[in-house]
C-alpha cells in the first residue's frame, strides 16, 4: 500500500520541512485577499489552487482539473490574470505545461 500524500502552503515563517513523511510543504506569502476558510481550515484561492494542482499532476488530469474549474468555480479570465501575477516570481511553482490561452487537447477547446 502506498503512503497517501497530502500538500500545504503555508508561509515562510513555517518549517522548512515536514514533520511527517505524508505532509509536503510548500512556502509562499499568500496576501489575506488570496486566502479564505472552508470548514475552519484556511485556503488558497480557486486560481492559486489550480496552479498548485497543475504543477503536480499529469496531462489527462491537468485537463479534467481545468475544465471543471472553469465550467464551476472560477472564470477562464480569473485564471489569466492570476497566471501573469506569477510569471517569473521566484516562488511560483514550476512552469505548468497549460497556459492561459493554449488549446486543451482533451477537448480541443481555447482556454
């Protein structure tokens, strides 16, 4: 059986490393308008959510990620915007391989 997984963000005033083998963690400043509570726990935003998710996950689900998000919880243009917030920032997370704009192959549909 595999370890599950689970990722943070949190700030850069929290440890550097996790203290359990199922926690990864990622540092960043995220401004008070970036963040909300869901249930008590504190969140990021939808667009910077789905920027962290593209990051990890593979074509086939960084499509069906996208076309949910869009089709339900925020715009194509929200997405656009928070993209270009983050071009060459030393802590965006690595280069997704979507773009705002590109085709999503899966339903040859414009982002």
């Amino acid at each position: 059986m595999s370890l599950r997984l689970y990722h943070f963000t949190v700030p850069l005033s929290c440890a550097r490393t996790s203290p359990v083998p199922w926690l990864r963690l990622f540092r960043r400043e995220t401004p008070r308008t970036r963040r909300s509570t869901v249930g008590g726990l504190p969140v990021t935003d939808v667009p910077r959510t789905v920027f962290d998710c593209l990051a990890l996950l593979d074509d086939a689900a960084c499509a069906a990620l996208l076309d949910h998000a869009t089709a339900t919880l925020t715009s194509d243009r929200a997405l656009r915007v928070r993209y270009l917030e983050e071009i060459g920032h030393r802590s965006s997370t690595r280069s997704p391989r979507w773009s705002p704009g590109q085709t999503n192959r899966s339903h040859d549909r414009q982002i």
